[in-house]
C-alpha cells in the first residue's frame, strides 16, 4: 500500500500485532510496512509500555499507602478501645493496679509507639514516592509524543500514496471544475472578482466538498492498518496524566524540598 522499502519486524512491533485477534490477522500487511513506520510502531510500543509501567508503580504505591493507613486506623482504634478500658478498670479498682490492668497498660503503650512509627513509615513513603506522578507524565509525556510522530509520518505516507495512485486524475478533475463551474456561476451576472470568478468558485467547492469535512475530524482512516493497531490518537488516559506535570522550576523547588527533609530524617 505504502511506498518505500520494507523490513523484517521487531519483537516489540510483533508484540503490538499480537495484542487483540483482529489485529492479528493484520499481521502480513502490517509488517510489509515501510522501515520508518516499522521504526515509529516499535517507539510507540516501547513508549506506551514504559507508561503503562510507570503508571502500575504509581498505583501500587499509592495502594501501598492506605494499606499502611488502614493498619494505623486500626492499631489507633485498638489503642483507643483498650484506654478506655483502662480506664472503665481503673474506676472499678478504685486505683488499684491489678496484673490484667499492668498488662493492659503495657499493650497500650506498644500500640502508642506502634503509632509512631507508622507516621514515620508514611512520611517516609510519601517522600520516596513523591517523584512518581512526575514520572509517570513523563512516560505519557513520551509515548504521547511517539504517537504523533507517528501519525505525521503515515499521514504523509498515505498522502503520497494517493497522490501516486489518483493525484493526476484528481487535478485533472478539479481544472475541468474550475472551467465549468466558474462558467455557469456567470452566466447572469457576469464575472465578479473574488465572488464569482474561476478561482472564487472553484476553491469554494473544494471548501465545502473537501477542505470542511476535512477539518470536521469526523472522517480518519481508522481502517489503515497502522491506525488499527495504536489508533489516530494517544490513549486518552495518557493526555490526563501529561497533564500533571510540573514545570522545570516547580520540579526544582520540590527537589530541594524533599533534600531538606531527608538531611532533617537523618
């Protein structure tokens, strides 16, 4: 379909080929592609895996965060139940301190420091994790990035095919336009220059036939076998994340942040 030479596929762009049946039966048509869009497939696979990546540890940290405040909600709600069953002790006793009040005392006093160091583990994870949003919009950042370098270049493939197959027959068709249609737009009024003339009316009926639905978005070759496998546009997730990144100065200031607060820790 494409012009260009053809090469042997990488393992990541068989990879891509292999995720879903129908892609799968795209296979020998995929991999006749040019060697450029063979190289840009494999970029955006390797990309958008290194994105996906980032974006599991992210979540497996932040899963691993409330797991660590869930234990501490309950080792706190533990702790509060047992003072106060010290205290219902205490009352009954009239002070006096008996074994299972002693015992009791001891286990509070664990669960208090136990406490403590869950806030110490959570600052520590929030200050080793910090940096994970970040690199996860890096990663979308790129694979975002491959993805439309990607399509720049089909697009211009694709351009050039058409042109190549049906580029002469289409000027053609479009002079022959620009003759009747300019004729029969002045056969009352006479030429008008700029409403009516040739060139006026023949780029309004590219505007309306060709130029307008064209900037629609509404028609893509979603049929095309490269937009097949990674679609005409990135994953959308990928654009929210991309979206939450900071700035070179913002990332700077949150760096010296996090030095001072491990120089503090130690």
């Amino acid at each position: 379909m494409s012009s260009g030479g053809t090469a042997c596929a990488s393992p990541g762009t068989i990879d891509l080929l292999k995720t879903t049946s129908q892609e799968a039966d795209m296979t020998d048509t995929a991999l006749s592609l040019p060697a450029a869009t063979q190289a840009a497939l494999d970029k955006v696979s390797t990309a958008k895996a290194a994105w996906l990546e980032a974006r599991r540890v992210q979540a497996a940290a932040a899963e691993n965060a409330e797991t660590i405040r869930q234990r501490r909600a309950e080792t706190e709600a533990t702790a509060n139940a047992q003072n106060d069953e010290w205290r219902a002790l205490f009352r009954d006793s009239s002070g006096a301190m008996t074994p299972e009040m002693r015992a009791l005392r001891t286990e509070i006093a664990l669960n208090r420091e136990t406490l403590e160091e869950f806030d110490a583990l959570l600052a520590s994870h929030a200050e080793e994790t910090a940096r994970l949003p970040f690199e996860t919009a890096d990663r979308a950042q790129e694979y975002i990035s491959a993805h439309n370098s990607l399509v720049e270049l089909r697009a211009m493939q694709l351009w050039q095919d058409f042109m190549r197959d049906h580029g002469q027959p289409l000027i053609q068709m479009l002079s022959l336009l620009h003759i009747t249609l300019g004729r029969q737009a002045s056969m009352v009024t006479g030429v008008v220059d700029s409403v009516n003339d040739p060139d006026s009316v023949l780029k309004n009926f590219i505007r309306r036939h060709i130029t307008e639905p064209a900037v629609s978005g509404e028609a893509m070759p979603d049929s095309d076998p490269v937009f097949r496998l990674c679609g005409v546009t990135p994953d959308a997730t990928a654009r929210a994340d991309a979206g939450r990144t900071l700035s070179p100065a913002a990332r700077h200031k949150a760096r010296i942040r996090l030095e001072l607060k491990q120089k503090e820790s130690r």
